[in-house]
C-alpha cells in the first residue's frame, strides 16, 4: 500500500461528506462509489485551483454526456486571451497506486479539445452543466479571444504512458495547451504547503505610506473586528513566519491583559496599551487619493509580530459570540505593514528576529514608578542607604539595595510580625 495514496483515501471520506448533498441535488449521485470518485474530482478541482468549496463545486461536469471532462473552468479575458482548465480523473479503489493514468482518458481529453474551442463542431448529448461552460469559452472564441488550454489528467496511480504521450504529441495543439499529471503525490504535497494569504486591511483614520529603499511602508490604524475577520478565515496560515505559536490566554498574563481590556469599560484604551503588528507582504496597494480609511490589498500577508495579540482578539470574539455579544467597535491597533522584496528574505528574518527579540519587561519594573515606591527611596535614602527603584547599568554600590532586596526584606518582617502576634 502506498501512503500517500491511503492518506488521500481516508480523506475521501471527510470531502464525500462535504459534498454529498449537493451531489444528490444537482448530479443526482448517491451511489457510494460514485461518490467517491466525484470526491477525488472535487479534492483535485479544489487544490490546483485553489478554490473555495462552492466554486470548486461548481466546476465540476461529471455525470452522463460529460464528454470525458469531469471538471471545467473558464476565466475572464486577459490581453485578447483567456484560460481554461480541463480535467478528467480516475480514481483506483487499488492503493498500490502503481497504475498509469489511462490511454482512453487521454484519447477522450484530445477529443474535447478539439471539439469544445471549435464553435462549428458538434457537441453531441452533452449534459447541461458541461454544456454552459463549453458555450462560456465559444462565446468568448466567437469573439477572437485566444483560449490557453491546461488539461489535468488526476489519477491515484502514475503519470500516462508512452502510447497515450504520443496520442498527446501527434494532437499537434503546440504550446496553445500544457499537459499536468496530478497524482496522490502532487495532492498532498499542495495540501501541506503552506498557502499565500492575499486579503484586504482596512485602516481606520489617517494613515502613512512611505517608499524606502525598493520597499514601501504603511502605518496605520485598524479596528480589532478587521483583525478578527482576517484571522477567522487564515488562523495559522498567518503565523507561518512567526516565531512563536500561540501560547494561550490562561495562565499567560500578557494574553490574559489583552483580553481584559477589550471586555474593559475603556476598550479605546486598547491602542495605547498595546504594542501593535508587524507585517510583511510581497505587495501592498491602495487608493491614494483618498485621504484616510484605506483599504489595502495585500498580497502573500505574514505577521512576523503580534500573532498573540491576533490570536487573543480572535479567541476573545468567539468567547465574546457564545454570549451574543461582539468586539468594542472602538477598539483598535496599531499595524506597521512593510512591502519587501520577493527575492530578499534576510530582511524578512532579520524583521522577525529583531521585533521579537527586545529586552524583557519585568514586573518588578513596571512597579518602579507606584507611588509607595518613590516613598520607600526617599525614606531608605533618610536612613543613608541607595533605593534602587529600577535596574541600571553598573554594578550596585555597597550602600544599595535593590527593590527586590528591599521586597524581600518587608515580606520577611510582615512574616515576623504576624507569627510575633500569633505567638
């Protein structure tokens, strides 16, 4: 048994599952073994395209009169051309995976190639589904666009034989029509790796955009429901270069202050509070003449800093709709987005490394500034001694003492006056 073909076979359950309604509905398959196979078509249609589950769907043509085309789509003209994707395939129950695609589904792909970009030939009983798609891409030819044919043959097995690449030579179609073999293999490799995230930013107020150095930068502002509703459908995907994973609101206090501020009666506090997102794309535009609340299509996003503020908004939200309740419309974050170059990912790495790596804050520093802190140094300082409040360069004079010393030394005294009174 080949693994990859028993990963792809247990799979097959999950999607048989997602599309079985719609199978009955509008192909009229029920038949398990049917099902399956307009599974594998449907997984296969989905990952080369990269498509969600209804476009996916609806691309597919199998049934009777499919004219050995079990999928079809067409895009929209491109500089006088326009692409079309065929595919047809064939799925084995052996998970040897050691047959090759067959000469009679390559035949069948020559045949429609010839006949659907050619409007005069006849189109035979071709089922309806099959029939607007083949009408979408003649009207188009009708109209003197070009078609780019790619043609996939999808198998659980190997790639086509000899026979069936001559059938595939002797077509003469040219470089008018490229020829994918997409195996188990080539699936699941699509499926681990890791997918670009092409998506909008929506900026709030005023923002700034600045080019420097063959790289562009975008400060801005934007509400915590627009970091939710990226996250919602990306999640991880985002995280890819991140250095951490997230870590969590319970029991870590940084996520936890997160949380607790956007459930605060203050939740425009939250800007201020917090350090804000580092992103980095391949590509960033906008509408420049507007002169404030842009929205930014960005194209291959990563957040290299702040994925646990991320993760922390979109775990609130959902905490926040089990209740009927949403995110504070007030609250927002602060986002610095960098456009680097595609060819240059040292920048990228020195980025992460560097807003991830400053000094860490201690508790004990936060505190420096309270106000019984400020008495305690003035009183310690009668007494001739040196109250360290907060950690500085050097080493510490005979006559200092350090707040964590001092702390320790009031919890040691409390801890003798209480067992004093207790005796």
């Amino acid at each position: 048994m080949n693994l990859n073909a028993s990963i792809i076979d247990q799979r097959l359950a999950g999607v048989q599952d997602e599309i079985r309604e719609w199978a009955a509905a509008e192909l009229n398959i029920t038949a398990s073994d049917r099902l399956k196979s307009l599974a594998f078509a449907y997984l296969g249609v989905k990952a080369m395209l990269d498509l969600d589950a209804r476009e996916a769907f609806d691309c597919l043509t199998d049934g009777g009169g499919d004219f050995g085309v079990d999928a079809m789509q067409v895009t929209e003209e491109v500089d006088g051309e326009f692409a079309v994707t065929l595919f047809q395939a064939k799925y084995k129950a052996n998970l040897e995976a050691d047959s090759n695609f067959g000469e009679g589904g390559i035949q069948a792909l020559v045949d429609a190639i010839r006949h659907i970009f050619d409007p005069s030939a006849d189109l035979g009983a071709i089922n309806d589904r099959l029939r607007v798609r083949v009408e979408e891409a003649r009207a188009m030819v009708r109209d003197g666009f070009i078609p780019r044919v790619r043609a996939i043959a999808c198998n659980n097995g190997l790639k086509w034989n000899e026979q069936a690449q001559r059938m595939i030579d002797l077509a003469h179609f040219g470089d008018q029509v490229t020829w994918e073999h997409v195996n188990h293999d080539v699936l699941i490799g699509i499926l681990q790796r890791p997918k670009q995230v092409d998506d909008t930013l929506r900026f709030v107020g005023r923002a700034n955009v600045e080019d420097m150095n063959f790289s562009r930068v975008c400060i801005g502002r934007m509400p915590v429901t627009e970091v939710a509703a990226l996250m919602r459908p990306h999640g991880d995907t985002l995280l890819e270069r991140n250095v951490r994973r997230y870590l969590g609101l319970h029991g870590n206090r940084v996520n936890e202050g997160i949380r607790e501020t956007l459930q605060s009666s203050n939740p425009s506090n939250f800007y201020f509070f917090n350090n804000g997102l580092t992103l980095v794309c391949t590509d960033f535009s906008y509408n420049a003449l507007q002169s404030s609340d842009y929205q930014v299509r960005v194209e291959n996003l990563q957040i290299v800093n702040g994925g646990q503020t991320c993760m922390t908004i979109l775990k609130t939200a959902e905490s926040l709709a089990a209740q009927g309740k949403t995110l504070p419309g007030d609250a927002s974050v602060l986002v610095r987005l960098y456009k680097l170059p595609k060819d240059n990912e040292d920048i990228v790495l020195q980025i992460t490394h560097a807003t991830n790596s400053q000094n860490p804050v201690d508790l004990k520093d936060l505190r420096s500034n309270d106000s019984i802190q400020i008495q305690l140094e003035a009183s310690i300082q009668s007494l001739g001694f040196n109250y360290r409040r907060k950690r500085v360069d050097g080493s510490p004079k005979p006559t200092d003492i350090t707040a964590g010393a001092a702390a320790e030394a009031f919890l040691l005294f409390g801890e003798m006056l209480r067992i004093k009174r207790n005796s």
